[in-house]
C-alpha cells in the first residue's frame, strides 16, 4: 500500500499558515492584494479564477477583479497591466491564461511587473529561477516541492524523471529538483525508450497531458509517483495522466486526482501573493 500523498490537507496547512501571517501584516497596517484578471468567458478559467478568488478571501488576501471581455485589445490590457504596477495596493497581478488569440501571451506575461508576477511566468522570473536566484516560482512545480518536503521525502541525491517539458511545469520542475540536489531527467514525447527512462525513477513527475498513460510497467518498485494531470474520464470520473489503480500497489507515494497536486497549485499562488507583499 502506498502512502498516500493529500494534497487537500497540505494546501489546506499552507493557506492556514498564510492566513495567520496576513493577519498579522493586518494588525501592522498592511493589506495584502491581488489583481485578478480574465479576459473573456472560457468556462474552465471562469471556475480557476472563483477558485483563486475564494481562497484569497480565505486568507485575508483583498482581491480585485476584473473580467473583461473577449473583445479587449491587447493594448488596453497592457495598459491596465501597467497601471495595477504603478499601483501600491496591489502586490500579485494574475492573468488568467490562455488569452483571446487575437492577444499575444507572451506580451502579457512581459507586461507584469517581476515584483507582482506571482504566477512566475516573467522571462525575468523564471531566469532567475534557473540561475538559482530569488524570484517567483510557477506555482504548480513550487506546490509539488512542498508536496514532497511535508511529507518528509528526501530528493537530494535521487533519481528525479519529469515527463513533460512545458514553460509552466515540466522545465520549471526540473530546475526546482535540481536546486535541491536531485539527479534529473527530462522526458518527452520524442524521448525512446521512455519505459525504461521512467523505470529508473526515485521520483516520477509525470505531466504528459494523457489520461492513465502510466502504467505500473513505467514505475520502479518503492517509486514515488506525482500526477500533475487532470482529465474527465468518458465515465464523467476525474483521472490523471497516472493509472492510479494500477500504479498504487507497486508505488511506495503517490497522489491522487483530484486532491493531489491540484489544490496546490493555488495554495502557491497564495503564498507567492504573501511574499510579493512583504
Ligand atoms: N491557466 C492554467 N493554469 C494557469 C496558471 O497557473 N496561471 C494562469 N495565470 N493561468 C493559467
């Protein structure tokens, strides 16, 4: 039986402890604030963005929120961009991705002042994060890391294999094993042999974007297995990209989905908020 890897308890530890420490920095003066922005009505960022915004008002965190519409150019939210900036009230600005197509991402994401880019995608940010230096850290990766630390698994050392090599998770997730001394593999859709490379895993982070693509025939025996995906089964079922059924019994961790590496994410996006205030 795998020890089972409750990502709903951690996160919920973490935004507790963020909570207590925004009510201090309250009893000092200082407020905490976040800009959340949406452009457009996709039904699956309109749910993400209520998520955020609920557990910013769980910890305390004042948020502001601006839904725009689908129509919006990409120089008027630049513009508002630069204005949440200059303001002082606001520490985080979150943009909801993906953007209307008609925008270019990575504009945006170069709009967002370093100090306030709690999602950790600025150039700057994510330089930093690959030079060892101090900047925001995508909040998936950096929820896995502490999905690790708080449930007393060592990396230093072992053998880390991420599948999945996308700006958001898999590359900032190798660098985060890394900088704590595990020995790392980046695996992909081009890689051969991608068994026999997963097998070797101490640590397996699979974020491939297939459901139940990894079998128990990928993983060593005693492994720790991460599931970074989340997909609707045709059963209606949630299901990550990791067979839980039959990766369970031969995994020494494991986390589940829904309920592993989920519920950190925004659980990091908080604390990222946190740090950008102090
Ligand atoms: N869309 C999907 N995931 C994310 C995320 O972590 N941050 C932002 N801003 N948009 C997303």
């Amino acid at each position: 039986m795998a020890q089972l890897i409750d990502g709903k308890i951690i996160s919920k530890q973490i935004k507790d402890e963020l909570k207590e420490q925004v009510t201090a920095m309250k009893t000092e003066g200082k407020e905490v604030g976040m800009a959340v922005i949406q452009v457009g009505k996709d039904p699956a960022s309109t749910v993400y963005v209520g998520n955020k915004k609920k557990a910013c008002a769980y910890i305390g965190i004042r948020s502001e929120s601006y839904e725009l519409p689908e129509e919006t150019t990409q120089e008027e939210l630049v513009t508002l961009i630069e204005r949440l900036n200059r303001d002082d009230a606001i520490h985080g600005i979150l943009v909801q991705l993906p953007v209307p197509a008609h925008i270019d991402e990575q504009a945006i994401i170069r709009a967002i002042s370093p100090k306030k880019d709690v999602d950790g995608f600025h150039p700057q940010s994510v330089g930093a994060l690959s030079i060892g230096q101090k900047g925001f850290v995508s909040c998936t990766p950096a929820g896995i890391i502490q999905l690790l630390k708080r449930s007393n698994i060592e990396i230093e050392g072992k053998e880390c294999v991420v599948i999945g090599r996308s700006n958001i998770v898999g590359k900032p997730m190798a660098l985060l094993l890394l900088r704590e001394n595990g020995t790392v593999t980046v695996a992909h859709s081009r890689t051969k042999n991608l068994k026999e490379v997963c097998k070797r895993a101490d640590i397996l982070v699979v974020a491939v974007g297939r459901p139940k693509m990894i079998d128990a025939s990928y993983v060593k025996e005693g492994a720790v297995v991460i599931d970074v995906g989340i997909h609707r089964g045709a059963d209606n079922k949630l299901c990550g990209d990791v067979d839980f059924d039959s990766v369970e019994p031969v995994a020494s961790a494991i986390t589940p989905v829904p309920g592993g590496v989920g519920p950190m994410t925004i659980a990091m996006l908080m604390y990222n908020c946190v740090e950008a205030a102090r």
